[in-house]
C-alpha cells in the first residue's frame, strides 16, 4: 500500500507515534522516526522495523526549534531523495488550571503541539510542490474538538492543528498534496496510564462504545489517510475516539 514510499512521524518513540510508524512500515513505507529525547526508545523502534524487514532511521530533533526543524527535513531530504508522508505527531501535555498554568507551560505546550506542527509544513512546502504530490496527517484531539476542564493549553494548541489542517488543504489541494488530521479520543498510552483509576473510570463512562482504544486504531486511519485509497479526502478532522465527540 504504502511501498516506494517515505514516512517522517515526529515524536515516534513511544505510544501512538511508536505504532504509526510501526504500521507504515508494515504498509512499506521507508520511516524516519523523529524524537525528542527519548534516543533508545527511537532507535528500539527502528530495529523493530528493521527485524520486521522495513527501513527506517532515527533522527533527534525538537519540532519546537524551528531552524532545527528545518535542517532536520532537508537532511532527510538528501538521505532519502523525498518525503511522500509527513505525520505531525509530537506533542506534549502540562495539565492544569488557567488559574494555576504558568504562562511557561501554555508556550510549551503551544510551541511543540501547534507551532511544531507548522514547522515542519513550512519546511516541507516547497519539496511537496516540486513532488506535486504528499500526503500530511496532523494528530488534533478529542479535546481539541470538544474542549477539556484542566487543560487549555492542550485543547487550544490541538484546536489551532485543526484550523491550520483546513487553512493548509486548501492551499495544497491543487497540487495534488491532501492534508487532514486525526482527533484520537481516550487511547491506552503512557500518557493515559497514568490517570488515577477514578479518572480512567470517569472517562470511559463519557464514551459510548465503553471501552480505551488502542494505538493501532489511529494508526490505521493514519495509514489509510497516507495512502491512494484517501486520494480524494482532504480537510477533514476524523475523530477516532470510541464516540466521544458526537
């Protein structure tokens, strides 16, 4: 589905990142796993492609920096030739009120999970026009779409990767360059792991369907976005969270 193809997943050590790259090298696609810092665990995920007969690379860099961001694509660039796939995973939660969120934890969260997000578009850009062709898949989320008590600075950062998501397929669509974004609801990660068990309860009840997902179910919907059978979606926020966005 995916072969002849290279895939960037930012922030692809671990959890939903670890298993959408995971799974666009099962679909063929040759990886770049990006990470922050979490070295070992990126390179473990390499190797777990690698034994599974793909390719892949791990390569350090903090989507936050921009010019980092920047030499980061045009080295893979030349390494690889092009990037057909690029999925804006990387992101990071500093929970709390509004009352008690430091400003420095509302730019944290911003910078990496918005800003991050167009940097690597902006750079990007101009080798998807010359391809006249690519596909990016930006992860928002449920709480992006509906809101959430505790953590503004999360909601508003995946609410503005929406907005940047449409504004970017509109102006890519007549290259041939699709550009859409996945709203994960409550999935079973590190990040979800470490709820009290009176939260985990709480939010299964708010979903319909009753249970977690897991990240291969936003994985698969990013690989059928990276893909031919998607050619003709663009724009599109598709939530993949059990029904907890109806």
């Amino acid at each position: 589905m995916l072969k002849g193809k290279v895939a960037l997943v930012t922030g692809a050590s671990r959890g939903i990142g670890k298993e959408i790259a995971l799974t666009l090298a099962g679909y063929g696609a040759d990886v770049i796993v990006n990470y922050n810092g979490s070295k070992e665990k990126a390179e473990e995920v390499v190797s777990e492609i690698k034994a599974n007969g793909g390719n892949a690379v791990a390569v350090q860099c903090s989507v936050a920096d921009f010019e980092a961001t920047g030499k980061m694509i045009q080295d893979m660039l030349e390494q690889f030739g092009h990037i057909d796939i690029l999925v804006n995973n990387a992101g990071i939660t500093k929970d709390n009120l509004v009352m008690k969120m430091t400003e420095e934890d509302f730019d944290n969260v911003i910078d990496t999970n918005l800003k991050g997000t167009f940097n690597t578009i902006k750079h990007m850009y101009r080798a998807f026009l010359k391809q006249r062709a690519g596909r990016i898949i930006n992860l928002s989320s449920v709480s992006g779409v509906l809101g959430n008590a505790g953590q503004a600075n999360y909601a508003a950062s995946k609410a503005g990767v929406i907005g940047l998501t449409k504004s970017m397929a509109r102006e890519l669509a007549s290259r041939n360059i699709t550009v859409n974004a996945v709203a994960p609801g409550y999935i079973d990660t590190d990040m979800t792991q470490a709820m009290t068990d009176a939260a985990k309860e709480a939010t299964v009840a708010q979903i319909p369907l009753k249970r977690v997902g897991q990240p291969k179910d936003i994985a698969e919907m990013v690989a059928f976005l990276a893909s031919d059978k998607a050619s003709y979606i663009t724009g599109q926020v598709i939530s993949v969270d059990g029904g907890m966005a109806i």
